[in-house]
C-alpha cells in the first residue's frame, strides 16, 4: 500500500515550486488563485524572496501548503491508500485527500499562522530538538520542571524529539536533558512554542475558524498529529486539527500505525526530502520517495 505524506515548516526553500508553475497550467491557476486569496503575491516570495521572507510563519505556512498541494493536484498518478502529514502538513493532506477544498484549506493555513504569529508575540517562547535520548527520559524530565511551560512537541523519529515551551523552561530542560545523556539540544531559529500549552490562544482562534469550514468524507483514511490513528470521520478530523495546535505531533507513531495497517511505500510530496528521512529511521524497510 502506498501512503502520501505532507511536509510542515522547516522545508521551505527559495524557487520552490517554480518548476511546477511553469510546467503545469493547472499548476499556474493554483498559484495564481492563492495570491488572489491572500491579498500578496506569494509566489513572487516562493520564487524570489530572501530566506528572511521565506521564514516568517505567515509566508512559510501557506507556502508549503501550496506547493505540497499542487504537486498532489497536478499528478495523474496521485491515488493515495492513506495519507498523513507533519504538524502544517496535515491541512496539505486534507485537501489532498478531498477532505477540504483547496480555497478552504489555503484560509485555514493562513489563519492558522496568523494566530500562531500572535500567540508568539503574547508570550516569547521557543523550541530546542534533542537528540540520542529516549522518549520517556524526555517527558520525565520535562514534567519534572516547576514554574515552567515545557513539553515534548515532536516526535520525529526514535532519538529525535523536538521540545517546545517558555524561554527559561526550554534552557532548564536542555542543560538537564545533556545531563541526562541526549547526545545534543539543539535550540530552533523558531518564533515560538509551536505544538505547546502556549499556543493556546491560536487553539481558541483557529477552532472557530474550522467549526465553520464546511469538510467532507476524505478518499482514504489521514492519521493524524493528535493520536497517530486512521480517521476518515469528519467530526473527529475537525476536532483533531483544533487539538494539533496544543499537543505534539506524534509523527513516530503515525508512521509506525502506518506500516502496520499495510504501508510499504512513502511518498513525500511537498518541497525537501525531510519526511523521507524521518521514515527511513522509523521503518527502515518501508520505501520511500519524492512525488
């Protein structure tokens, strides 16, 4: 069986999806409808901008979004036997999968950043990935740090979690983390605790936004961020995207129930190769590759 995955922040690249505009006329009408939607040229910034442009949340986000779901829109051969994607990927997923349409989804993803981008400035926080130490030493020590907000925000694959929370909580977690034997804490040029009980104010913000978002029955099931399990019910993909924004990806998880439920084949379809990385650590056996 074959399961389409759908990259989140983090692999943005400068020209990305320019290919794609100039050899697919459908391709053209999605850029060109989204700059249309979101008031500013957006391929302009995808195909021209600084890496400074490209990073700032409100452009990053429904430029992955874009060019993840074009690619997906514009492959004849695109039948997915499930789909599932990282943290801003599983908005790609959905339309991919038929599950929201493209205008719906390209809103949402921008409300979405924006309401995280507002949610960072109310309370200045980040995130640091910590590598070479168990799941469980992670959320012990993490739980165990008082007067602080900081929590496992992904898990992207054994060995690497990405930790997410106040400035102080992140610093105190890494230094106990390294004493713990995590091979490194690497803190992340992100604006904030994505994936955390800080981003609630863009949880709030965000399920309104998706409560009145019309959705349909996707084509084939989506595992999701929340709880790593096959949905194709539409009330409970709405209320697993609106909890996505306060709790972690459990992308390990995801791909692990993937392969059991009969996945032999990956296929990232977004920009970079990040998600096929991830997959090969988790599933060595499982193929994978790009769309």
């Amino acid at each position: 069986m074959k399961a389409y995955v759908f990259p989140g922040q983090g692999s943005q690249f400068k020209g990305m999806g320019q290919d794609l505009y100039q050899q697919s006329d459908k391709a053209r009408a999605l850029f060109d409808r989204a700059d249309e939607i979101l008031g500013f040229s957006l391929t302009r910034v995808m195909f021209e901008g600084t890496d400074e442009e490209l990073k700032q949340t409100n452009v990053t986000q429904p430029a992955i979004f874009l060019h993840s779901v074009a690619l997906a829109l514009t492959t004849d051969s695109f039948s997915p036997d499930m789909v599932a994607g990282h943290s801003l990927g599983e908005f790609s997923a959905l339309v991919a999968a038929g599950a929201l349409s493209f205008e719906d989804g390209l809103k949402l993803v921008s409300q979405r950043a924006s309401a995280m981008q507002r949610a960072c400035e109310m309370n200045p926080s980040t995130m640091a990935a910590i590598l070479g130490l168990d799941d469980a030493t992670i959320e012990r020590i993490c739980a165990d740090i008082e007067g602080e907000v900081v929590v496992p925000a992904n898990y992207n694959c054994p060995g690497q979690v990405v930790i997410s929370g106040t400035n102080e909580g992140v610093r105190i977690a890494c230094e106990r983390l390294k004493e713990a034997g995590a091979k490194r804490a690497l803190p992340l040029p992100v604006g904030g605790a994505f994936h955390s009980p800080l981003m609630e104010p863009a949880r709030e913000e965000l399920a309104n936004a998706i409560e009145n978002t019309p959705f349909r029955q996707p084509d084939c099931p989506i595992y999701q961020n929340v709880n790593a399990q096959p949905s194709t019910d539409v009330d409970t993909i709405k209320a697993n995207l609106i909890a996505q924004l306060t709790a972690p990806v459990r992308w390990t998880q995801s791909v692990e129930a993937m392969v059991s439920d009969g996945a032999a084949q990956f296929v990232e379809c977004g920009p970079g190769k990040v998600l096929q990385g991830l997959v090969k650590k988790i599933a060595p056996s499982a193929e994978t590759q790009s769309l």
